[in-house]
C-alpha cells in the first residue's frame, strides 16, 4: 500500500526519535520514498549520518543553507510529497504549527505546505495536559491535521503517564489507514463556488445572494476523500480551503477562464451561482445622476453558461459534470429540462427563497434540502434535509461509486 508513495518525514526534539529511526526503516520496506527534515533539536538525538542511511536519501536541515537551496528550495519539499509526518512531534513544534511560526526548515515548509500532516505527538504528560498544549491540539486537529498518539507508558523522564510517542508499527498502521481512506486519489477535481459580481461602473455591480458555503464544503469533501482540488470562487466570506488550489475571480468571464486554464480535469462541480447577465459596457467612471433626474438605461448581454460549456467541451470534457439548479417553484421540470439542456451527469437540485418563516433556505444557510437527478433514473433521489457539509460528504460518496463502476 505504501509503495512509491512520497514521505516526507519530520525529525523534532525528543527522545523518542531513537523509534523515528525504525520508522523509517520500515517505511523503506514498504517501498516509500522517505525525505528527512531534522531540526536542531531533533539533530540532538539522531545524528544526520543515520537518518540519510536509512532514509537512503539527502536529509535536510538547514532554512539558510545555500546548497539545500539551490539543489530544493523549501517550498519545492514542502509540495512534492503524499504526506507529511512529524515523529516525533514535541510540544514546541505543535504549538509553532498551531500559531503559524516558521523560524527554521520544518516550521517553514510547515506554513508553506498544502500537503495532508500526520503527527506523532511525544512528551512529558504534564506537557501534554497543559492548557496551552490542548489548545494547540484542537487547533491541529480543527485544520484536518491527523495525530496518532501518544501513548500512556513509562516516559524518558522516569515519569509514569500519558505522551509516550506511538510504536513504529502504530504510525505504519495509520498512515495505511490514511491512504486507504482515499478512493478518489489520483482523480482531480475543479469545483465553482459562490456568486459573481458583474461591474456597471468602477464602485457598482449586479451580485446574487450565494455564500459560496455548498461548493467550499463539497471543495473540503473531496480533499478528504484523496483528489486535487482546484477550487475557483467568486467573491465569498469563506476561509480558503486548505490543500486546495484557491483561485479567486470575480465575474462569470473571468470564472470561464479560470476553468478552461484548468481542464482536463476528471471531476466538475460548477455550484457557483454564476450571473445570467452582464452590463453591455460597464462604465469606466462612477454612472452620476442626471440633472433631470431620469435614472439610467442599463443594457445586457447573456453571460456564457460555463455548465454547459464544460458538459459540452469537445476534447477536454471531464469524465463525470455535475450542475446545481436552485429554484423557487418547479423544482422537478425544471431540473430535469436544465439536466437535457446542459449536458451535464447529474444536477443537485433544491428551492431558494424564504420559508414560511422568513428564513432563506438555502443561499447563506448551513443546510439545505437537495434531489438529486441523473439521466439513469426517471424520478429524482430526494435526500433529507441536511447540513451542506453533510450534503457535501453525500455527494462524494455518489462520486466515490460513480468511479468505482
Ligand atoms: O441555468 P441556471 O443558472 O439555473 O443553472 C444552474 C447551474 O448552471 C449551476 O450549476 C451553475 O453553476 C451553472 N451555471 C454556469 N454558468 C452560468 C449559469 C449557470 O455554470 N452562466
């Protein structure tokens, strides 16, 4: 399983790097490739000498070394590998990681790194209960980064407790797990999100109501379940995904652009509530008001369907398109005509407007009601009111079976 999958392992500060060594031994007998960073302080457990013997490759140590520069710089170590490991992981290093520090090689290609990290976490137990060492935990862990461990057991001490870094075979085990858990690796995916904005002049534009929350979630899913994603999206509130290839536009235009420059791709989730209409000429200077107060004439021009594009594009049409149709009445023929008309695999369908509460249903909200209809099946899949995010992990499923057949 772990055959020629790239390691790039993180050597910190503790005793327990005596265990890092046999890591890295069995990793080589799995067939992976395993890149070094020792810090200072975990240069003073483990020499470089047996980290590059075992490792069967150069170890890097150094942020300012011109050599490591010249022959990889450290944004270049931080991007080529499947996963990034941090055994042992000591108080200091976390807490760096939780706050964004980055004053030597491994804190750097930390921050600088949209790789998924694993960390074996190893240290006194009073260390690692300490309020401040909870908080950098949570924190680690809120950004998806995975911890194994530690362990309860007799510590280097001579303390009895909790923060014994996990046994080699452990770490093995979760690393499998992790890269079993990944059925669309290999697959990349580009997904549109939120609203575009359509200029009429320098400070005014034409917007739509979208939050961007739905594509973001479903941008979050398919990291999780192993694909490249390249995440285009209008103007929202939303953090950028992390592993994700953010690509920010504002107008429907310059969305389409964004996508083409990215094909092929194997996976298009077009969710962005992409403007119907631009202004005919949006005005280079601020539209005044007229002395006899007659308000102006905008004049429209239909924006290109980037959906149908993309469901349409003679060589570069992904393998699976998927549309959304959000609807205030007639949700089932108009899904259905949009699901002929744009030539896409399936499209998520659900009502906007307000409830009877005056509560929107789906633009801005956390949840939303979807049916699902592809061309197989003549009656859409109607799927229970949910969060976005779970709609998001629902979806990735059905993606998940779609490439599995
Ligand atoms: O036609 P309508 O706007 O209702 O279609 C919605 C679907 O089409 C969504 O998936 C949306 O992202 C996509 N769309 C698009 N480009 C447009 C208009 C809609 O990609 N110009």
């Amino acid at each position: 399983m772990l055959d020629g999958k790239k390691i790039l392992l993180i050597i910190s500060g503790g005793i327990a790097a005596y265990k890092t060594l046999d890591l890295i031994r069995i990793l080589r007998k799995e067939n992976a490739h395993v890149t070094c960073v020792l810090t200072k302080g975990g240069a003073q457990f483990v020499t470089p000498l047996s980290v590059a013997a075992l490792s069967e490759n150069q170890v890097y140590d150094d942020l300012w070394s011109l050599t490591d520069e010249t022959q990889m710089g450290h944004i270049r170590l931080s991007r080529e590998h499947d996963l990034i490991i941090i055994a042992p992981g000591s108080a200091h290093m976390m807490a760096k990681m939780a706050h964004g520090l980055a004053d030597d090689l491994a804190s750097t290609l930390l921050l600088a790194s949209d790789k998924p990290i694993m960390i074996a976490p190893a240290m006194n137990s009073v260390m690692w209960r300490h309020k401040a060492t909870r908080a950098n935990v949570d924190t680690l862990l809120e950004r998806g980064i995975v911890s194994v461990g530690p362990n309860e057991g007799n510590l280097a001490c001579g303390e009895n407790g909790i923060g014994r870094m996990s046994e080699p075979n452990e770490i093995i085990s979760a690393i499998k797990k992790f890269f079993a858990n990944k059925p669309l690796e290999g697959l990349h995916a580009l997904v549109t999100a939120g609203p575009t904005y359509e200029p009429l002049d320098p400070v005014r534009f034409i917007g739509n109501r979208s939050s961007g929350k739905q594509g973001y979630a479903i941008a979050h899913a398919l990291l999780e379940a192993g694909a490249q994603v390249t995440l285009v999206s209008g103007p929202t509130r939303e953090n950028p995904v992390d592993g994700a290839n953010m690509v920010y536009v504002e107008t429907a235009l310059e969305m389409l652009a964004a996508c083409e420059k990215i094909l092929p791709v194997d996976i298009c989730i077009c969710s962005a509530a992409v403007s119907d209409w631009r202004a005919k000429k949006a005005n280079n200077q601020k539209i005044k008001k007229t002395s006899d107060n007659e308000p102006p004439t905008l004049s429209f021009v239909e924006n290109p369907d980037i959906l149908k594009t993309i469901s349409n594009h003679k060589n570069k049409r992904p393998d699976l398109v998927v549309g959304f149709a959000a609807e205030t009445e007639n949700i089932e023929s108009y899904a259905r005509s949009k699901l002929e008309r744009k030539g896409c695999n399936w499209i998520m369908a659900n009502l906007v407007g307000k409830n009877r509460n005056g509560k929107e249903k789906a633009f801005g909200s956390d949840e939303n009601q979807i049916y699902f209809f592809t061309h197989a099946d003549k009656n859409p899949e109607p799927w229970e009111h949910m969060s976005k995010k779970h709609i998001a992990h629902r979806l990735v499923a059905k993606i998940t079976e779609h490439f599995k057949n």
